[in-house]
C-alpha cells in the first residue's frame, strides 16, 4: 500500500492567541503537530504493521507513508514529529503566496499533490485544532474523484481485494462501510492511542526526506491561493472579554431553590 497522510501544524492549543490583519497570528506562537493527526498517522503506521510481512513499517514492509503538509518552512519541526513515529518521508508544499489561504486552496493544495502521488489510502485527522471547520477530507475526496471513510473508530484493508473497511459511530448506532482503493479516510482521536517517538525513531527521522514543494512545482499559480482567492475573509473580531467572578452559593436551607431559579433565568432548566 502506497499511504499518505495529511498533517497540519498548528498553534499550541495552550498559546494565547490573537489575530492579525484578520487572521489568526500563527508565526508569534508555538506550533506543533495537530493533535488529531497523530491519530492519523498512528492508524496509518498500525495498518501497515498488520500487513507487513516483518510486521514493521519502513523498509522490507512492502507498503510506504508518506506524510503531505501545507504550511511555513516551520512546519518541518512538526512534520520531523511524524517521521520520528515511523513515517518514511514527507512532502511540505511551502510558498509566500499560500499566506491567507482558505479550505478551498488548502483542498486544491493536497489534492494536486496527493493526485500526482498515486496513494491507495489518505489519512487525515477529523478536524485541526485551530480552525476546526472539518472539512478537509470531504474536500480531498471531492477533487479527487475517490471514496471517502470519514470518522472511522477503526480501520482495516484487505490488501487482495484493494479494500478498506471502517466503523464509525453515530447516534443511531454502529456504521460499517467499506471503499475500494484508494478512499480517503479521516480518523476519529477515539481510534488508537498515539505512539510516542522512541530514541530511536527520533534519529532515524533526523535523516528522513522531507521534499519541499513550491506552488509552481505543483502547477498551480498564486492566482489559486492566499486571501484574494479566499472566498471568506474575517472583517472584524474581538478579544474574548475577562472571565467575571462567579455566582457562590452558601446553603442555607435554600441553595436549592436559588440554584433552581438561577438555572431558570439563564433558561438551562
Ligand atoms: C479568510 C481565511 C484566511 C485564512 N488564513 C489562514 C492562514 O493565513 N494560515 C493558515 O494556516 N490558515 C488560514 N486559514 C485557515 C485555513 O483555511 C484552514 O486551516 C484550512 O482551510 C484547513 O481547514 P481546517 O484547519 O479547519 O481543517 P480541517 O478540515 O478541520 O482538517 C481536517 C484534516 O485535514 C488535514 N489538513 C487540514 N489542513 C491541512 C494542511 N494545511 N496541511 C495538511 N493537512 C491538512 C489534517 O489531516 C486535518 O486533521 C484561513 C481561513 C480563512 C477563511
């Protein structure tokens, strides 16, 4: 199997934040890998452990992961994360031009490169944690023409068909769903727990290929991307206000009822 996985990096979930001529201001705060794309990548690396015939991933596993970013030169630091856990290369498409972009360009972004890669399945995560629109992986399947498994729980393939199943749950109960190679598949943080980099992974990624794409060398033009294609943009925000102390309730035979009342007015109850 030809796998990739889409990871984003992302503002440090603990960062204060603030915008910056209407979006949000990335290069004053930590980043790191998005969360949610760990999950991905754990389930892309536990699939191939499975179908491998060393039952390890890397070289002599028969099947490859590739890891797709768009984002700054920074994002490197996060993608070397990826890598680190076992990924064997990634490709970080990086251009001046791609400041401002919306799910649009990001979608058309991945797509061309994921297109040209020829990969059997897509990871991504369900959501980033900065903008959490979602989207993503709809999107990709969308451009691509191929199936999409999205908020999978669990993941397999059989590898002779070409065929990936999932389960997802919903609130009426348990989906399972399969597609042919290749699908996209977006994974739920539920799915696994995220292995952590070992020393030895940390060194090996050091010598990991992370391949550097501009948008030309992916055939598209600046007239694609960035906040003049964007077909949203933000004309306004504000700071979140200071918390204000909380109501404190002492019982004197009536906190029950004051709580009742409280819960009334704020029209909970
Ligand atoms: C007007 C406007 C301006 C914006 N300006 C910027 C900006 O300057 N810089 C900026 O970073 N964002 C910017 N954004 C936000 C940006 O458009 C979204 O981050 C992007 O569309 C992806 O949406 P999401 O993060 O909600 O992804 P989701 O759909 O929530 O992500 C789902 C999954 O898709 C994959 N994915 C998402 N994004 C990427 C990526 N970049 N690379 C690889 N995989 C990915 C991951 O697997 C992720 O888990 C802007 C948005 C708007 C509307």
């Amino acid at each position: 199997m030809k796998i990739a996985v889409c990871v984003k990096q992302v503002p440090d979930s603990w960062a204060e934040k603030k915008m910056a001529g209407g979006v949000l201001d990335r290069a004053g705060v930590d980043a790191v890998l998005n969360d949610l794309d760990e999950y991905a990548i754990e389930a892309a690396l536990a699939l191939v452990e499975a179908n491998s015939p060393t039952g390890a991933t890397g070289e002599g596993s028969g099947h490859s992961i590739t890891l797709i970013s768009m984002g700054p030169e920074r994002a490197s630091e996060s993608i070397r994360k990826g890598l680190s856990m076992g990924a064997d290369d990634a490709i970080l498409i990086t251009d001046p031009a791609l400041g401002g972009s919306d799910s649009l360009a990001t979608s058309l972004v991945l797509a061309q490169v994921l297109s040209a890669g020829g990969y059997d399945l897509i990871f991504c995560g369900t959501e980033s944690t900065d903008a959490r629109m979602s989207v993503i992986p709809a999107m990709l399947a969308e451009r691509l023409q191929i199936s999409q498994l999205t908020f999978a729980g669990a993941v397999s393939v059989d590898t002779t068909s070409a065929t990936a199943k999932i389960s997802r749950v919903t609130d009426s109960g348990i989906e399972e769903m399969s597609a042919a190679f290749p699908a996209v598949i977006s994974v739920i943080e539920k799915i696994n727990e995220p292995r952590y980099p070992s020393f030895k992974g940390i060194m090996a990624a050091k010598k990991k290929i992370i391949e550097s794409k501009s948008l030309s060398d992916i055939g598209l033009s600046t007239s694609d991307v960035g906040s003049d294609a964007a077909l949203s943009s933000v004309e306004d925000a504000q700071a979140r206000p200071p918390r204000s102390a909380g109501i404190k309730l002492v019982d004197e035979g009536n906190a029950g009822t004051a709580l009742a009342e409280f819960l009334a007015e704020k029209r909970v109850i």
